[in-house]
C-alpha cells in the first residue's frame, strides 16, 4: 500500500493532535471545538425562518446579538472541512458512500446516524461541549468537569455498544 | 500581566486575521482527524467493541501533549496558566456534564461518530457523517426549544472554573507527570486488549515492527518531556512564585470616599465580607465578593485601570493570592468596613470657629456623604468664614457625571 495512503500511527496522529490544539491554546487562548459551531449554524438558519421564536427563546437569544456565525468557532469548522477534505483527497479516500457494517442496510444506517446525531447535539448543549470541545481541550487544561464528561462519554458507549452490536459487526 | 501569550492583540484588535488562523488551525485539525482514521465510522465505533484502541491512542496523547505544553510554557513564564484556564475552559458543571457525557457516548456509539468527526466524514464523502453532522445541528436546537424544562439542571454541580490539580492541590506539572504516566501505562494495556480482541487478519504484518518503531518512539518522548518538565518546578519566574503574600497598600476612608463620590471610575471596589453583611451595608459602588467567590471572578481579565480597593471586616490577615493577579493596584481600605463606618455613617462632630477652610471642605463633604447615606437631615453648615462662599456639592455617591 501506498505510503500516504495509510493510517497514521495512533501515537503519532495524537502527538500532531495535540501539537495542533497546543498551537490553539498558545496563539488563540482559544480551544478546538465541533458542536458549538453547529448551535450556531442551527441558530442562524432557524432565525431565518422564524426570528420571534428564537428571540423569545432563553437559550438562543443571546446567540443572536450580532452575527452567531461571526464567531472564531464557525472558522475553525470551515477549516476542518477543507483539512478534511485535503486530507481524503490526497489518501484516495474521497469518495461518496455510506460506511456501514456488513448486511446492514443503508436506510437503517442512516437513520442510526441522524438519531445518534440528534442525541449528541442534544448532549453537546448540556454538557457546553463535544469530544472536541470538552475532552480534547478541556481535557488537557485538566478541567475537572471535562473529565467528568469524557469518562461519562466512554461510559455511555461500551454501555450501549453490546445493544448495537448488529450495526457494526 | 506579564505572560506573552496567548497573542491578545490577534484575539482583539486583528479580529479578521485571528479568523484566518482559525481557518488554518481548523484546517490542520481536520487533516490530523482524517488521516487518525477519524473519518470513517466502523473505525471509530471499533473502540467500543477492543478491536482497535485508535480512538483511545489518539484522544490520550492528544491531551498529554497539549497538558506538557502547556504547563511547561506556563513553567517558563511564556502564558500565565490560571488566565488561559479561564478563556479556554468552560465552567464546570458537573451533573450536566456527567449526563451530557453519557448522552453523547452513546450518541457516538449509535452514529459511530462524535461532531467532530462526523464533520470530517461529511468532508471525505461520507453521506453518514453528513446527516450525523444535520442530527448534531437538529439536536442543539431541540435542546434549545427543551431548554426552559431544564434550566435547573443545566446549571447543577456549578464549580465555576474548576481545575483537577486546584482540586487535589497539587503543582499542575506534578499532576501532568502523573497523567502521562497513567496514560503511557493504559497504552500498553490497550496494547493488550487490541491483541486479544482483533479478528484474525486485521493486523497489517508487514509494517509491525515500524509501528512498534513509532510507537517505541512516541511513549519515550512523551515521558522525557513529563520527566524533564518537572525540572520548570524549580524555575524562579513562575507566575505562583511571583506573588508573595503582601500587605495591600492601605488607603484611608476619607480618600476613599473623595475618589468614590468625585471620580468613580478611578476605582473598583469589592466587599470581601460575607454577603449578609455587604448586602446589609457597603461602600457604594461596591460589589460583594466573598473570599470564596474571589476564584470565580477572572481577577486577572478585569481590566486594570481602576484601583482595586477591597473592604474587608478588618480582619484580613494577608492579601489573597487571587488578588495580587489583578493588573492594576490593589488598594486596602485601612481599618476595613468599621473605618468606613465610623467615617461615612456617622455625624460627623462638629467644627470649631476657627478651622481653615481646608477643614471646613472636608466637613462639608462628610457632612454631605453622611446625609446621602443615611438619609438623616444635613449637619448643620460649619460657622461661616470671612469671603468664603459654599459651593454647592455633590450629594450621591455614584454615577459618571
């Protein structure tokens, strides 16, 4: 196989992971995040359809002082598609297709993921951050809270994976 | 403050430039993740079936590398830790964040993605991770429209910020060099687990021994830079050993009250006593900051301009640490509230005939606060002297006029 074509080292993928949240924290004062951007995406799209009910809301309205979407976050996703994208290209990886297990059908597929996506924005919100956002970054800031998430995170999945298993196998 | 990074000036002023490094440093993330394997779902959900730690190996040291670097540039005096902690980490609360966590565990486990890295298999072509990454955006707004149900919940366990090493009270690189020891030890049992549970085949053969080359590599490196970063321990400029408890600068009650009533925005004031007490009687303008809520406030983003002046019940022994972060002076006011007592809320004693005009100023001030504060009928006027004509003064306490 060719080289760039494969996987990096775990170890190593982590060590640049890091070096690239560390560069975050140091010219930023600022962390990685994934799930704060799409609230805000979410919210500028509701607001365009229905700004009263977002104003009146407790949670959103305080999004809409300004622009939600002129935000460091919403950047930092863009780039995340574009490295992401960089990244499959060149891997040969970029390509249109459902990932899913072995005689699990794509509609059943789907709709596992639009329903764990669904949860997890829900969970995202309550717990001010995502894997990104609360164990990545607050993780190494060693928040005590952000642990407490990231241990809950693997909890939650080892203890629903044994009920899922059919998906995956 | 002292510490040259995070570059506030890219944060504030450069507001467009700092988004173009967002872009980058986005684009950096989203590369490292797709080429981790983070991109595809069966990888990911891998992790909670052992047949391959990838999620795990990669999270850890991720975060023993950005916790090493951060503390030892906070070791050597590049970043003040306690102020970066306060702009990068949210605040802890723990029982959303422990249900949260749950919740998006099995979020995970039913997506085989996180947001994150849905974003990156929407960005590789994968039609999963571009509905996961819709569901994340539906999801954060019915958690919105559910959200007056859970407002009391939402808010549960509130620590503020609430760092492990504050908590078990230990130097953070002390801390740090044991994180990554713990981690470097789970690597090599995720080793293990990996070699029992992987499916026959699964394991590339022919790169084994440059994988355990890298791998041999990595643990090394990660646990000389935990090792030799307890070497900064013993660094002299460390922002903790900058701060010897001090006494505070005292100023009296009467300049205090001058400054207050004249030019307010000279001063921020905070009561320090117990919020019965402050809630009862306070300097006006003053804010109530227990000693405990001290932590909370983000002492060192308040901006320094004003003088910090604290009321305490008179009892303060030393200046809390808290306090010397503050960027601007930081004034005591001497003989704490009592002074401010005995000077502002009580009738001031009268003036003799023969007192300069200097005095009879002051009393008319005092006269004056002391009105305003209790709502007691004015002092009556000091005896009038020869070719002086009284101005008229400012009663009230407060405002910007």
């Amino acid at each position: 196989m060719d080289r760039s074509k494969r996987f990096w080292n775990p170890y190593v993928a982590g060590v640049a992971l890091g070096l690239v949240l560390l560069s975050t924290f140091l010219i930023m004062g600022n962390g990685l995040g994934a799930s704060g951007a799409a609230n805000r995406i979410g919210i500028k799209a509701l607001a365009a359809v229905a700004p009263l009910h977002v104003a009146g809301n407790a949670h959103m309205k305080g999004y809409l002082q300004g622009n939600p979407l002129d935000n460091w976050f919403v950047f930092e996703l863009l780039g995340v598609l574009l490295g992401g994208a960089v990244a499959a290209y060149t891997a040969g990886r970029l390509k249109r297709q459902v990932i899913r297990g072995a005689g699990v059908r794509v509609v059943t597929r789907l709709s596992f993921a639009v329903g764990g996506g669904v949860v997890m924005g829900m969970a995202a919100r309550m717990a001010r951050g995502c894997t990104s956002g609360q164990a990545l970054t607050g993780g190494a800031m060693l928040s005590v809270g952000s642990w407490v998430f990231m241990l809950a995170v693997f909890a939650g999945g080892y203890g629903l994976a044994y009920f899922v298993r059919r998906q995956w196998s | 403050m002292s510490a040259a990074l995070p570059f506030s000036a890219l944060i504030a002023e450069h507001r467009e430039f700092g988004l173009v490094i967002a872009v980058v440093l986005g684009f950096c993330f989203g590369f490292v993740l797709e080429r981790a394997g983070f991109g595809r779902a069966d990888k990911l959900a891998a992790q909670f079936f052992l047949r391959d730690m990838t999620v795990f190996k990669v999270m850890f040291s991720a975060i023993i590398t950005a916790m090493l670097g951060t503390l030892i540039a906070a070791g050597v005096g590049l970043v003040d830790l306690a102020a970066l902690a306060q702009s990068v980490v949210s605040a802890t609360y723990i029982w959303p964040m422990l249900v949260g966590g749950l919740l998006l565990g099995m979020g995970f486990i039913l997506s085989g993605y996180c947001p994150g890295t849905s974003l990156v298999a929407a960005a590789s072509g994968n039609i999963d991770g571009m509905v996961t990454f819709g569901g994340v955006i539906v999801g954060s707004l019915i958690y919105g429209e559910v959200f007056p149900l859970l407002a009391d919940f939402h808010v549960a366990g509130s620590k503020g910020t609430f760092l492990l090493y504050d908590w078990l009270g230990m130097p953070p690189i002390v801390l740090g060099a044991i994180v990554t020891f713990i981690a470097l030890a789970m690597f090599i049992g995720a080793e293990r687990v990996e070699q029992i549970f992987a499916r026959e085949g699964a394991a590339p053969a022919e790169s084994a021994q440059r994988v355990r080359r890298s791998r041999r590599f990595v643990f090394v490196g990660l646990s000389g830079v935990a090792l030799v970063s307890l070497v900064t321990l013993a660094l002299p400029n460390r922002p903790e050993a900058a701060a010897p408890p001090a006494d505070l600068p005292t100023i009296s009650a009467e300049q205090l009250a001058r400054r207050v009533v004249d030019r307010p925005w000279t001063v921020r004031v905070f009561d320090l006593r117990s919020r019965d007490a402050c809630g009862k009687q306070r300097v006006p303008q003053s804010r109530c900051v227990p000693l405990t809520e001290l932590a909370r406030l983000g002492v060192p983003y308040l901006a320094p301009e004003p003088d910090l002046v604290v009321v305490d019940a008179g009892d303060l022994k030393s200046a809390p640490a808290e306090l010397l972060r503050y960027r601007g002076r930081v004034l005591r006011l001497a003989g704490g509230f009592a002074a401010w007592q005995a000077y502002a809320l009580a009738k001031p004693p009268a003036l003799g005939a023969t007192a300069s005009a200097d005095q009879r100023e002051a009393y008319r001030f005092r006269a004056a606060l002391h009105a305003a504060l209790t709502g007691a009928p004015p002092a009556p006027p000091p005896p009038a002297a020869a070719g002086f004509a009284p101005k008229p003064k400012k009663k009230k306490g407060g405002g910007c006029s």
